[in-house]
C-alpha cells in the first residue's frame, strides 16, 4: 500500500515504531571499508559492519556524531507527523518508497523493490 511521498509519513513511522536511532542511513556514512563499497543501494556488508561507529544496526544507540543536516521539511515532520498506520518502508529505486503496515507486505515489497524478485532466504 502506496502512500504520498511526505516527510511526515516516515516521520510518524519511525515514531510509531519506537525505532527512532536505527536507521539505514547510518550506514551509508563512510567510516569503513565497507561503506566505501556502497553503490547506492544497501547491501548485507553495510548492515553487518561493525567496523562502521555510525551504524545503528550494529552499534547501540545514538552516532558518535551526526549524519546529516536536516532541512525545513524535516524539521516540520518532526513537530507534526502524519497520522498513518504505516510501520515500514522500502525504497524503489526511483526517489519514491512503498510503506506497508505489516511486516509480511514490507518483505514482499523488499523482495519485488529490492531483490529483483529473489525469494528472502529463511
């Protein structure tokens, strides 16, 4: 389930989620032999980095440091978030994201968005 590309819907799925250090973006942040590699899309050597001090998947909370500047629209988002029971999101390659409420469509949008249609290993 699609929804309008806004700030404030990511925003209130972080929040609603509870999820508000962990982040994709964090390891993106070149601090590491692995982030190096990053073509633009994650991959599982950027989620699995521990070398990386600024990936919140692999490091308890917050970065050493930050890793963005946020501009006014984020900001906003902040201060006032949609309202959306959407939990997840993925990125389509092409600037938008897909946001799903259950974690069983998020894994298929990961599979169609992400992997090419390759099938998630159990």
């Amino acid at each position: 389930m699609a929804a309008v590309e806004k700030p404030g819907t990511k925003t209130r799925l972080v929040i609603s989620r509870g999820d508000i250090v962990r982040s994709w973006s964090t390891v993106a942040t070149p601090r590491s032999p692995a982030c190096l590699k990053w073509d633009g899309r994650i991959r599982r050597i950027q989620l699995e980095d521990r070398e990386n001090p600024y990936n919140t998947y692999t490091h308890e909370g917050l970065p050493p440091g930050p890793i963005s500047n946020p501009g006014r629209a984020a900001l906003e988002a902040v201060m006032a978030p949609d309202h959306t029971l959407f939990l997840y999101f993925v990125a389509k390659n092409d600037g938008t994201h897909y946001f799903s409420k259950t974690v069983a469509e998020h894994n298929a949008a990961v599979v169609k968005y992400q992997r090419g249609g390759k099938p998630l290993a159990q």
